[in-house]
C-alpha cells in the first residue's frame, strides 16, 4: 500500500472533459487526462482493502490495488504488466466501460470512488507512448489451426491469446474492417478507431492472419472451417436487434440504431458509408431526432445526432425514471440502478421516462411524429395512464431498445450448434465448448448483449478452454 492516509488526503478527482458546445464541432475524443502528479495523487487514495471488492466488480478482475500502489510509486512499467496480465486491451475498457469496479470501491461507500478506469487509462496510454508496448511471439508453434469468427473484443482477445500459446490463428470479419462493435459500434468520439488499429498490428505480429470481408455461412461455408481448421471459435455479436412493432413502424423514417451509427463510423472513417446500406445514407442533420431506448446505444445515437446538426434530440424510455442515488446499504458493492447522465446527454436533449410508443405518424410515408402514452409501473407491471396520450414531432425514430441475441440465418445455421432459450449459443463458462466437437463459443454470441469488458473476459477463458482442448494442457490464464 502507497500511501495508508491516501483516501484521507486526497479527494476523488476524475478526468475533464472538453466544452460540449466544442466538443459538438468533432467526432474526436475529447477527455482531458490527468498530469503525472494529479494520477499519482488519484492512486494513493487506494485504501488495499482486506477484501477488495474492485476486483470481482471488474469482470476481467483487475489487480487493482496492485497497479494503483505501482502507479503512486511512479513504477508504469510494472503497473502496465500487472494490467496486462487481466486484460489484453485496458485502452479500450479505459474509454468505454461503464466501471463497474468503482461501484464496488469501498470509497463509494461515501461516493468516492478511486479513479480506477482513468488510472487504467493512463498505464496504458504511457505504455503505448514508452513503446513497452510490442508483439509477444511465441518461442514455437503447435501446428494446430483455429479459426475465429467475430473480431469484436471477444474475438480479438481469443485470437491474440490463442496465437501467443503458439497456434495459428485466423480471424475472420464480415465488415471489410477488423473490431466489430468496437470499429463500427462504439462512435469516435468515445474511442478513437487509431486504437484498434495499433493493436491489430501488433496480433498480426504476433501471427494472427486477418480475413476481413469474408462472412462464414455466406462467402465461406462453415462445412470448409471444420475441414480445415482444428478448433472453430464462434465469437460474433448479439447483432438481432429489438424491432418496434407498432403501426407506421415500417415507414422510412423509422432505423436501427446500430446503422445510424455504423454509417457515420464509417464517414469518419473515410469509408463509403452507404455501400452496404440498403435503404440509404442516414443523417439527422436538420431533423427533429427521437431516440427510443435509454442505454448506452441511445447515448450514442444522442451524440451523434447532435454533431450532425439535428434539429432536436429527444430520448425515451419504458422504465420509469431511476432514483438520482442509490442506496448503498441495499446495493453496495453490486452494480446499481441509478439515473446515469452521460457525455452525450450533457450535449443536449430531452430525456422522458415511463413513455410507451403506440403509433408511428407520417403523411405519404414519411415520418411526422410518434404517438406515444404514460406508462404506469406502480403494480409492478406496465399499465397505460388514461388519458396521457401526447405525440412528439419527428422526423427521424432510431431504436436502440437492445438485442435479442446473434443472428441465425448463415452461420448458425450451418455451424448446426444447439442455442439456449434465449436464442444465444450454448455453452458454459469452463470448456467454452458447444454442442458440436472442437467448436466453442464466447461474448456476446455465447452470453448475449453486454459490456466491451465481459467479452476480453470470455474471450481469454474461451482460449484458455480451446488451448487445453488442442493440447491436453494450457498454461494460458484464465
């Protein structure tokens, strides 16, 4: 432990962020990190709890409180090992997880959480500057093959750990990029796509071939991977996503949220972004823009909508509105429901709770407005409010209400895995294993929508699990 009168000393001090009137001109990312004093500073309040409940609140269980007492000494070098150790990409967890390993600080007992995400930020991006940073090529190669589908963090964590354990690895993406949810996903202004790239140089150095463009159970067949590959990882996304079944819904006007997203990723990107968008380029330049869904899809689309010039933002949701603070004696150190205000919020919109959609309006096909009513919840069980019903004006509706797991349609149903109720493929959290031999399956695909931090988690046990399965033994973590 650093400093034991740390937590006393210092008060929680998080990282800034850019005017959001400024920020609203770019789509770069706009955080304002912290000095080398002020983050050494930040790790000294780490109290090296008896029992340190960050780490089970971190799914790829960070060793925390040795990588804070590291950077208090000023040692990054060890500090960026002992992170790399748990997680293959903290750049991205970094930027983009929501840090559940805060709640569960014992410091937000009294709402002051060490900075762990900002301090995991800093290791890493000194460690990409340092150049401590490089390849890690295996001494000898096994000769056993794998083929990895999905280059989203589940996949790429696989596939890196799997060709460090000396494997020939090929991983596979249907878009003629690697990252998946995080290339095309996540936008630019939460986590610039640089990052992605630096780490794809470095798998490939590491042995990893790329196929990009190429889907399996469209351009290849899953049949041709089980005749030439030892082990097959299914590790694409929940990509089924929640449609809003109500009259109108079928009118132009109404879009997912992941292609509202997807395009602009790819404007920014440089990349024609309508090359595979079968109903157009989409902008919310001009528009009244309602977003329908209160997670961190809709946040997203929120952001994004405001940098394209909408006319106005607003965000619904179903549930009712969260309280504004939880109560730590019912819910600490679990992850809990509070009303949550991000980035993208403090830029500008509208945000009502409790709101059921009931009608898409729109005059010869065009969206016009959404006829929604107050939602009731006080049962227990959603009710209608009599006589609560408004319409919002709009032009533009994009549903970002979540997933319902990966699609089936190619490869699932060439691959012939057996899937859970729920839709995702079945297997569990040791062998990683499916319903058929020497295919296995991680992320999303396996467990279905959740965070960038689940997926490195189940990507690296899944290698873990294919290594022994190949070898007899593995030596790769868990």
């Amino acid at each position: 432990m650093g400093k034991e009168t740390g937590f006393l000393e210092v008060d929680r001090q998080d990282r800034t962020y850019d005017d959001p009137k400024e920020r609203v001109k770019h789509y770069k990312e706009f955080v304002i990190p912290h000095a080398e004093p002020a983050l050494r500073e930040q790790a000294s309040r780490c109290m090296n709890c008896g029992i340190p409940y960050c780490h089970n609140g971190c799914p790829v269980n960070n060793i925390i409180p040795d990588w804070n007492h590291l950077v208090y000494e000023g040692d990054w070098q060890n500090a960026l090992e002992i992170l790399h150790s748990t997680n293959n990409f903290p750049e991205f967890t970094g930027r983009v997880c929501p840090a559940p390993c805060e709640a569960s600080c014992t410091l937000n007992l009294i709402d002051q959480p060490v900075t762990i995400k900002s301090i995991e930020c800093a290791i890493v991006d000194r460690g990409w500057k340092e150049g401590w940073i490089q390849p890690q090529v295996p001494e000898k190669r096994t000769g056993k093959t794998v083929a990895v589908i999905g280059s989203g963090p589940a996949g790429m964590a696989c596939a890196q750990q799997l060709a460090r354990a000396g494997h020939s690895v090929t991983l596979f993406e249907k878009n003629d990029r690697m990252g998946g949810l995080l290339r095309y996903g996540i936008p630019d202004f939460k986590m610039e796509k640089h990052l992605i790239n630096r780490r794809l140089v470095q798998m490939q150095a590491e042995g990893v071939t790329f196929k990009t463009s190429t889907e399996v159970g469209v351009d290849v067949s899953f049949k041709s991977l089980k005749e030439n590959f030892d082990a097959i990882v299914l590790s694409g996304g929940a990509e089924d996503a929640r449609m809003l079944n109500i009259p109108g819904f079928e009118m132009s006007g109404v879009r997912l949220a992941m292609e509202f997203l997807t395009q602009q990723n790819k404007r920014v990107a440089g990349d024609d972004e309508i090359r595979a968008a079968p109903r157009g380029s989409l902008l919310a330049t001009g528009k009244h823009v309602i977003v329908i869904g209160g997670g961190d899809t809709g946040s997203d689309c929120v952001g994004t909508s405001n940098r394209q010039g909408a006319a106005s933002v607003t965000q619904i949701e179903i549930m009712p509105e969260p309280p504004v603070k939880e109560n730590k004696l019912l819910t600490w150190p679990d992850w809990p429901m509070k009303l949550r205000t991000s980035t993208s919020h403090e830029e500008g919109v509208d945000r009502d709770w409790a709101v059921l959609t009931k009608e898409v309006v729109g005059e010869n096909g065009v969206v016009t407005g959404l006829k929604c009513v107050r939602a009731d919840w006080s049962e227990g069980r959603l009710t209608e409010v009599p006589g609560s019903e408004f319409v919002l004006k709009a032009d533009l509706i994009l549903l970002a209400m979540g997933f319902l797991g990966p699609k089936k349609a190619g490869l699932l149903d060439q691959a012939g895995v057996k899937l859970t109720d729920r839709g995702n493929v079945d297997a569990d959290t040791e062998s990683y294993s499916t319903s058929e031999d020497m295919v296995f399956s991680c992320g999303d695909m396996r467990r279905g929508q959740s965070l960038v931090v689940w997926a490195i988690r189940e990507g690296r046990q899944c290698a873990r699990a294919v290594d022994e399965a190949l070898m007899g033994v593995t030596e790769l973590p868990r």
